[in-house]
C-alpha cells in the first residue's frame, strides 16, 4: 500500500517525531502521538505493538526518514516515512470524508 492508500482508508496510527517545542511553535496534527526522534529507541516496543499502518512525521521527512529505519530494522512491518507534517496536515485534511 502506498502512503496515499493508507491515509485514504484512515486506518492508521500518526507519530510525531519532533521535539515537543516544535509542536509548540508550529503546530500539529490531531490525534497524533509525539515522539521525539531522540526516545524512539526507547520507545520502540509502544510503537512496534501498534496494530495498525504507523506514519511518522517530522518538520521536513528526513528525522521521520531516520525513525522509519531504525523501526524497520527492529521488525517495523507496516510503517510510512509521512514526511513534513504540514503536506501531511493537507493530505489527511483533503482526504476526509473519502473514506
């Protein structure tokens, strides 16, 4: 399934990988978990326990980028690199009621 796909269906879990101060000045995502890049190790066990599609997302796609890999090398079976959250923000805001 490709990111389109799975935000269309709405069947998904959101992580934010930035810093809680980001979130602050910039903005967010309803519904999203925040999880900084720097405590996804230590977290890797709440996020591989999610039983749906995981997108993470960060301010550009490249911190997300690096938490998807890391997730994927720890057994991540189902996850999706989001990219920017404000694209993303757009993407699941035009997509509502499609589904």
């Amino acid at each position: 399934m490709s990111l389109a796909e799975v935000i269309k269906s709405g069947n998904y879990e959101l992580i934010d990988v930035r810093e809680p101060m980001e979130l602050e000045m910039d903005g967010n995502i309803d519904g999203a978990k925040n999880i900084p890049l720097g405590e996804v190790e230590d977290r890797q066990d709440e996020i591989l326990s999610i039983e749906k599609p995981v997108v993470i997302f960060c301010r550009s796609g490249n911190r997300s980028g690096k938490a998807l890999e890391y997730l994927n090398s720890q057994g991540l079976k189902d996850g999706y690199n989001g990219g920017g959250w404000a694209d993303l923000k757009a993407t699941i805001e035009a997509n509502k009621g499609t589904f």
